[in-house]
C-alpha cells in the first residue's frame, strides 16, 4: 500500500511537471540566465588577471627591475646576488635612441642583453626570424613593421653617446608591452616612441653609457639595468596586494643596498675634492679677515686725520672771520684819518704859508707884534703833529693786521698741504686694497668653480621599476578593475531581478496548488511528503539551471571579454586561463536555490498550517474594492467598460502588481544603464577630440625654441595657404597636488589668451558657460579638479622640474581624457623666473585635403617647425580602448534584453494560469476573442508602461552609479544620459510586451470553457 502510494506521489510529482511545462522552464530559463550572467561577469576579472599572470610567468616577467644614473658595477651586481630571495638576477642595458629608416626619423627604446634563450628574465618571444646572435643585430617591435620595418633591413640608431647601424633579424613581442597602443615616452625628439628593439650587450655599451662615467668611477664595465625574479613570487597573482607584500621585503633589502653604495662612491668620488676645497676655503676666510682687518684700521686712521684737518679748518675759519673783522674796522679809522689828515694839511698848508708871509714881515718889522700869530702857528702844528703821531700807530696796526693776513695764508697752505698728503696716502693705500680685492675675488672665483665641480659630480639616482611603473600592467589592470566595477552591480541587478521572479513564480504556484495539497493531506501524506515535492520541483527548476548556468557563464563570458580586450588592446599570445572563485559558486547557488526554496518553504508551511478541508476549497476571489480612479468622476466616465475591468484587476491583485512592475521595472533599468554607459563610452572620443579639441594637429618639436622664435615660426606658417590659425605652446608633465593628494597631468602654457579659445574650447563642465582666461590663476579640467576635491579659487600645487608652485584654480573645465592644465604665459614666467621656451603647438588646416596636409608636413620637417601627429589619429587611438567596454556593454544589453523578454514571458503565463477560470467564466459570458485578448493583455501592456516608467528612474541612478564606479583617473565618461537610451529601453520593453502576448494568444485560445464551473459559488 505505501509502494502504491509513493508510487502514485511521484506520478503526480511527474504530471505537475509535465503539465507546467511553461512554467518550469520559464523558471529554469531565468535561473540560468541569471546564474550565467552573475558567475560568468563575477569571475571574470579574476580569468583576466590569472590568464595575465600564466603569461608574465611564462616569459619570466622580471619582479624587480632597477636602473642607476652612474650604472652598476661587477661589484654592486655581486652584492646584490648575496641577498636572500632572490632567485635569478640579470644586467644589460636600456637606453633612449633615435632610429633612421627609410628617410623617416622616430624614437625607440633599446634594451640590451648578454644573451637571449628561454630562461632569460623578460623573455621576448619570437614571431618571426630569430634572436641577435652578433653585436650588429637586432630584434624589432611586431608594432613596427606597420612603419614597412622588414627582417633584413638595416637600421641606425643614435643618441647623444654615438650611432651604430643595426640589422633586424627577427621581429618579436616583449613581455613588457602588453599594451597595443602604448609603447612608452621617448626622451629624445619629440618625445614620442614608435618601440622598441633588443640587442646584444657586447660592444654596444657606449650607446647607454658615456665614457665620462667609466672615468669618474674607475671602471671598465658598468650596466645601467638590472632584472630580479623573486624567489617564490610566482605562486602569488602579479595583480595582487599580496604579491606586492611578499617581493616588497626583497625590494626593500636590494634598495637600501644599492642606496648605500651609491652614498659611498658619491663620498669617495668627493672626498679629495672636499678636502682640498675646504683648505682653500680656510686661506681664503684667513686672507679676507686680514685683508678686512686692514682696511678697518686704514679707514679708521683716515676717518682720524680727516676730522683734524676739518677741526683745524674749522679754526682756521674762525681766525680769518676774526681777521676779516679787524679789517674792516681798521680800514675804516684809516679812512676817517686820511681824510683828516688831507684837511690838516690844507690847513696846515694855508699856516705855512701864512706863517711864511709872516716870517717875512717878521724880518722886516718888530718882533713883539707878531709874537701871537707866531704862537697860534706853532699850536696848529703841534696839532698837526699828535694827528700825524695818531696815523702812524693807526699804521702800525694795519701793518700788523696784513702780517696776520699772510699767517691766515700760510696756515691755508700747511692745511692744503696736509690735506694733499691724506688723499695721496688713502689712494696709495685703496690702491694697495683693491689689489688685495682683486686677489681675493679672484680666489672666490676659483673657489666657486671648484665648488661647482664637485657640485657636478653626480650623487648618482636609483630607480625602480615593479609592476605599478608598467604603463601596459597599469592599463590591464585599470580595464580589469573596469569590469569588477560593473560586475559588481549589473549582475547583481540582474540576478535579484531573475530571483524575484522565480520567487513570484513558485508562490503563485503554492497557492494554485492548495488544493492539490488538502487532498495530498487528506490521503494521508505528511506535511514534509507535500513540501517535498516543491522541494524537488525547486531543485529541478534551479539548482541544475545554476550549475549548468555557472558553468555555461563561467566559461562564455570570461573568453568573450578576454578575447575582445585581446584583440581590440593587448598583445598576449597566451592561452585564457578560467578562473573559478568558490566564494562566487556559493554566492549564485545560494541565490539561486536557497533563497527562492526558503521562501516556497515558508509559503508551503503557511499554507499546510490550515485544515486539510479547508486546503482542498480554492482561495475565495478578492473582494472587489473602489479604486482611486473612481473617485476621478471626469476621468472614469471616459473609460469603456473593458478598461474599466481592466483597471480594476490591476489594483486589485496588488502583489501581483507591484511584483511585474517591479520585475520589468528592473529589466527596463538594466536596460536603459547598458545603453547608457555605451553612449557614455561612445561619445568621449567626438566630445574630446571634436568639442573640447577644435584644432585638426598636434605639432611637436625636437628641441624647445624661445617665443620668440616661435612667434617666427608662427608668421612664416599663417603665411601659407595650408594654415588657418597655429599657437606655439609648453607641453609639460607635471604632477598636481592638493591636501596630500596627487596626480598625473599635463601642463598646457600658451602665449596668447585670444587666440587660445581657437583651439580649446574652455566651459564650465556643469553650466557650459564659457570661462575667462587670465594671468592670476590657472584652467584645471573637471576629472582632475573631482579626484583632487577642488573648487574655483582653491589653491594647487604643481610640481614641475622636481620644484613645486602654488597656483589658484580661476576655472575647472569640461574634459574627457588625461588631465591637463592651462597656463598662461606671463603667470607662468612669474612663477618660475625663467623665460618661457615652448614645445608643441596646436594648428589648423584651411582644408583636410590629404595633398594639403603632405605638402605642409614636408615643409614643416625641411623648414624644422615640428612633426605633425593627426588628432583624429590620436583620438582613433583612445578609441579603440574605450571601444572595448563598448563591446562589453553590447553583451550586457543583450543579456538584459533576454531577461526582460523572459521575465515578461514569465508573468504572462503566471497570470493567465492563475486566471484559468476567470477567462473561462468571461468567455462563457459572451466575451469575444478579441475582448478576451484585451482583458489580459491589456493589463501587461499597463504594466510594462508603468514598470518601464519606473525603471526609467531606477537606469537613471543606476547608470550613474555605474559610470562613476567605471571611469579611470585619467578619463570622465559622459555621465548624462541619451535620450535615445531611454527611447530604446521602452520599446524593447513594449516590444517584448506585444511579441508575448501575441505568442501566448493559442494559450488564452486553448483555456476551456468548462473551468468556469470550477469557480466557487
């Protein structure tokens, strides 16, 4: 009896399969395609970074790789071998050249070697020919044989150490350029590298090391390189932290080795230099004191003598205003008395000769009658003689004021003297010290020379090279990081959507099972004997759509993504390696299976709680309620009687509502995010290259010029009928810091602020409108002012030949790829105290007619203006990088696209089986086929334009979110999204909409009529 009850149990197991057959592969479908989608992107990253490091360790991928500016000796290599860790140790070369080929000039990199074989660290490996055998031959990038490089071909290459003539006998891949479109800067010509070629070490070291240095440190071999593999690294990722960790212990102990050997022959290469420079110094410092001695005291006697001689020309002065004023009263008594003595004698004249009369009369008459006039004569004469005796002493001081004059004189010319004698002294003795000067000036000068050639010995710098300094490593593991960025979400979404509604899915059949399990329970079988069998049914339905899901995903997805980013923008000829995380296979099984069984076991246990009577009665319909519509008298009248039902129907199933509007909802989301990020991707190049970058090429100069050989450069170009508008520019990479944060760019410093706007196009990247240029700040771009937190009028520093400026930030421009920096010329003189020498300049064609453009190209090289390079070329370049998250996207749409049209498939055939009997009870009703047609379909159309409306919110966010996560330091996608990516969303989503319900018309065709008298009463 239990065999022919567990007998009829599985047939019934079997018979609710076959009899679902709709829904059970609906639901297996879903789970597959989630499970595939989730696994196969989750897994991914770690397939990329494992096939990558299969093949670094195939060709021995150096760990560690150094280069020293004095080079490394025997010596120095025989050190570093005695460190512990280290496993294999190699030196050659690596040097900067320019490369003659067919009239054509362009900058490699040239790596040499002792010798090629397989165990050789950074092994390249062969495409065609074979590896140098002698000192004159040579292996080329494949790269280059698109510039018509063929084995056999004779090359010469040189640099600012020699030239030597090469021939290429086989092409070759380098293990350290992975990346297609990058080979690396060159620091000879105009800075670009079309390279690289590998030679032999022997004879070819004075191409990478000049014969100086051989002399400065006393040696006969030196190497500027060395290769080190670390014991045991290959058992870590090279993409991984923990790789890093373990060869930093290594790298720590080979640095400070080599940073202390280079200390001690820079002390030993300066050491006698040093000593005799500071004895010179100590003569020098000992004569300038005694010639500072010297001078002081000489000054000092001077200063002596010149105040006596002022202090005796001060009294001298005195004396002669002291004179002078004697003088002058002097001369004025001996005027009064002059004239006196002119009137006495007048008088005494006229009494002479009237005396003479009367001596006459006195002979003649008697003496006693003119006794008187006698006497009166003789009293004016006596008179006479005291004024006489007066003016003789007024004489006599006259006389003695003009022996004091003569003294005033004499005593002038003993100062004068003296005066002569202090000047003829103090220029015999400066004399003297200016030939002291002289000597001591001309021992600073050899001072300083010496000091300066020892300051030219180099200190000698270290540099090492890991994994984070290889611009193709760093590029691979950006893309990869690419994609962890949208595994992380999209499949996510992706899944939770495909979970919901295989969730949905096994609930409503629950509960159109119930009365199948009353019966079950009223026979006799255990509540564990019904809920196994949706146990088996959830196991069937999912858990082999997850493993056959995880392994299709696994395998699919990782060699699609590997081998479009192969071949769009790596060089590895290696096998794809696929990686399987556990901790993904749990996630997707957990998901997958656990999640919705959990739940149909919580519905089933709901349910089985309720009496097996009650069980076998189907649930009673929902009792019919008012909608808000109906409250909306104007709007409701309007509406027919079928949309009436229909609006109806919608509110009333709520759960059935929110769970497809949700679930389209999704869809429509993953939709519209994956159109949406492929126009962001597609439209960086047209935006960089056609809006921001508005002139047609970028001119580069071998050597830097003046501006104002520039501006001639300039002239003699706008005079030619090719060129509509050029402007000489420096082109510098520099790096820009803020609050201890930094970053690669570029500095852009331009002559004229007018004529700049022809060739960039500077606007705010958030209003569009344009920004001012000046001379009080700079133009940073948006990428770079959102990775730094920078605002305009913060302050920046940037770093420029090893010394560091602070500038403000006028303006944050609108910018898609690399980060620049815009400058103008009188800021940046200001800054640097240097005159500004350009490198680059930016032109513009009157036409794009290719004989144009040849014609100014052999001008511009004949005439030495500078090498033209095609921006669209360039931009052509960038695209193919980001075309290959393009194509990742396109495979995300059209997993999207399935699961939408699954999930919509799904929900149809979910509500036309739950509503068996409704259908059959409005057909039994009259309904036409028609009608009957729009009283389902109707209701998925209303919801897939409710669901597409909502998740034209959700793509909105989504999106955003996913192109913030995706973008690199050097590179902003469009973050706004297209119309056109909503426009697609929904008619998709319609489209699937109306394609299910035409397909799913022979299902409501095949609904009997019969069913209606199922319905309860």
């Amino acid at each position: 009896m239990v065999k022919r009850k567990k007998k009829a149990y599985w047939k019934n197991l079997r018979k609710t399969i076959l009899t679902s057959k709709a829904r059970f592969f609906s639901i297996f479908a879903i789970v597959f395609l989630g499970a595939a989608f989730f696994a196969g992107l989750r897994n991914t990253p770690g397939t990329m970074t494992q096939s990558m490091d299969h093949y670094l360790d195939k060709h021995h991928y150096a760990d560690l790789t150094y280069m020293a500016s004095l080079g490394f000796s025997k010596d120095d290599i025989s050190e570093i071998q005695n460190i512990s860790g280290i496993e294999d140790i190699q030196y050659g070369y690596q040097f900067d050249a320019l490369i003659h080929h067919n009239d054509s000039l362009a900058g490699v990199t040239v790596y040499a070697s002792e010798q090629y074989d397989q165990d050789m660290l950074n092994q390249p490996y062969l495409v065609d020919g074979r590896y140098p055998q002698k000192d004159n031959e040579c292996v080329i990038d494949e790269e280059m044989l698109a510039e018509d490089y063929q084995i056999g071909d004779e090359i010469s290459i040189h640099n600012d150490q020699g030239e030597k003539t090469f021939k290429i006998v086989g092409v070759v891949n380098d293990v350290r350029y992975i990346a297609i479109t990058d080979r690396g800067t060159n620091t000879l010509g105009d800075g670009t590298n079309a390279g690289y070629i590998e030679i032999l070490n022997e004879n070819n070291d004075f191409l990478a090391m000049p014969e100086d240095l051989y002399e400065l440190r006393d040696e006969d071999i030196l190497y500027n390189q060395i290769s080190v593999c670390v014991k045991g690294a290959k058992e870590y990722n090279v993409f991984s932290e923990a790789y890093d960790d373990y060869i930093e212990d290594v790298n720590t102990k080979i640095k400070s080795t080599l940073s202390l050997k280079m200390s001690r022959l820079y002390e030993d290469l300066t050491s006698d230099a040093k000593t005799k420079l500071d004895e010179a110094q100590k003569e020098y410092d000992e004569g300038y004191q005694t010639y500072s001695d010297s001078k002081d005291l000489f000054d000092e006697k001077i200063l002596e003598a010149k105040i006596q001689l002022t202090n005796a020309k001060i009294t001298l002065a005195t004396k002669e205003a002291e004179y002078l004023k004697a003088q002058s009263t002097a001369s004025s008594q001996i005027q009064d008395m002059l004239e006196t003595i002119e009137s006495t004698s007048e008088e005494l004249k006229g009494n002479l000769e009237s005396l003479q009369k009367e001596l006459e009369n006195y002979q003649n008459e008697n003496t006693e009658n003119i006794a008187p006039e006698v006497q009166k004569s003789i009293a004016s004469l006596e008179k006479m003689g005291d004024i006489l005796k007066n003016a003789s002493s007024s004489l006599d001081g006259l006389t003695q004021l003009n022996e004091a004059s003569i003294a005033i004189e004499k005593a002038k010319l003993e100062i004068q003297q003296q005066e002569n004698q202090l000047t003829l002294e103090e220029l015999k003795t400066n004399n003297e010290l200016e030939k002291a000067q002289d000597k001591l000036d001309q021992a600073k000068s050899q001072l300083d020379e010496a000091r300066d050639q020892v300051d030219q010995i180099p200190k000698g710098r270290l540099y090492t090279l890991t994994r984070h300094e290889n611009s193709g490593l760093v590029n691979f593991d950006s893309n990869k990081d690419s994609i962890s960025s949208i595994a992380d979400i999209f499949p996510l979404m992706f899944f939770l959507v495909s979970a919901l509604v295989s969730l949905t899915t096994m609930t409503r059949m629950v509960e159109e099972q119930r009365s199948q399990s009353g019966t079950l329970r009223a026979l006799g079988y255990s509540k564990w004997d019904v809920m196994k069998q949706y146990i088996i049914y959830v196991i069937f339905a999912t858990f082999f759509a997850c493993i056959l899901g995880i392994v299709s995903g696994t395998q699919f997805f990782p060699r699609i993504i590997y081998y479009l980013y192969n071949l769009m923008l790596f060089q590895v000829d290696a096998p794809i390696s696929i990686y399987a995380s556990t901790w993904v296979l749990l996630e997707t099984v957990f998901i997958s299976v656990f999640v919705i069984l959990a739940v149909t076991l919580f519905v089933c246990m709901s349910e089985l709680n309720l009496m097996p009577a009650v069980l076998m009665r189907p649930k009673a319909p929902k009792v019919g309620k008012r909608i808000f519509l109906e409250r909306i008298h104007w709007l409701w009248r309007r509406l027919s009687f079928n949309q009436k039902v229909t609006m109806r129907n919608i509110f009333r199933y709520k759960k059935r509502f929110f769970m497809s509007v949700i679930g389209i909802a999704g869809c429509t989301a993953l939709i519209i995010t994956g159109f949406g990020v492929k126009s962001s991707v597609s439209q960086v190049v047209d935006k960089q290259y056609q809006d921001v970058f508005t002139y047609d090429y970028l001119v580069r100069l071998e050597d830097s010029v003046s501006t104002k050989t520039a501006q001639n450069y300039q002239k003699d170009l706008l005079n030619r009928s090719e060129v509509a508008n050029v402007e000489y520019v420096l082109n510098k990479s520099i790096n820009i810091l803020k609050d201890k944060e930094d970053l690669y760019g570029s500095l852009i410093v331009y002559q004229s602020m007018d004529n700049m706007k022809n060739f960039v196009q500077f606007r705010n990247y958030q209003t569009y409108k344009d920004l001012v240029l000046d001379d009080e700040g700079v133009i940073l771009t948006a990428k770079a002012a959102e990775l730094l937190g920078v605002e305009d009028n913060d302050t920046i520093d940037i770093e420029l030949n090893e010394t560091k400026y602070s500038v403000k930030v006028s303006g944050i421009t609108e910018n898609y790829f690399m980060n620049y920096i815009y400058m103008s010329q009188t800021l940046y003189e200001s800054l640097t105290l240097q005159d500004l020498e350009v490198n680059n300049a930016f032109l513009i064609l009157q036409d794009d007619r290719a004989s144009s453009q040849k014609t100014l190209e052999a001008y511009m090289q004949d005439k030495g203006y500078g090498n033209l390079s095609n921006v669209s070329s360039i931009g052509e370049e960038f695209d193919k990088q980001v075309q290959s998250v393009n194509l990742v996207v396109v495979i995300l749409i059209v997993c999207a696209g399935a699961l939408n049209f699954i999930v919509l498939y799904n929900l149809t055939n979910i509500n036309i089986q739950e509503r068996k009997s409704e259908i059959a009870t409005i057909k039994v009703l009259g309904f036409r086929r028609k009608e009957v047609y729009d009283y389902i379909f109707r209701e998925n159309v209303l919801l897939s334009v409710i669901g597409s409306l909502l998740g034209m919110i959700f793509g909105y966010f989504l999106h955003k979110f996913i192109i913030l996560t995706v973008e690199l330091d050097m590179t902003m996608f469009v973050r706004q999204l297209n119309i056109s990516s909503y426009i697609y969303a929904i008619i998709m989503t319609l489209g699937f909409t109306y394609f299910i319900n035409f397909t799913m018309r022979h299902v409501l065709n095949k609904v009997d009529m019969v069913e209606s008298l199922k319905s309860i009463e």
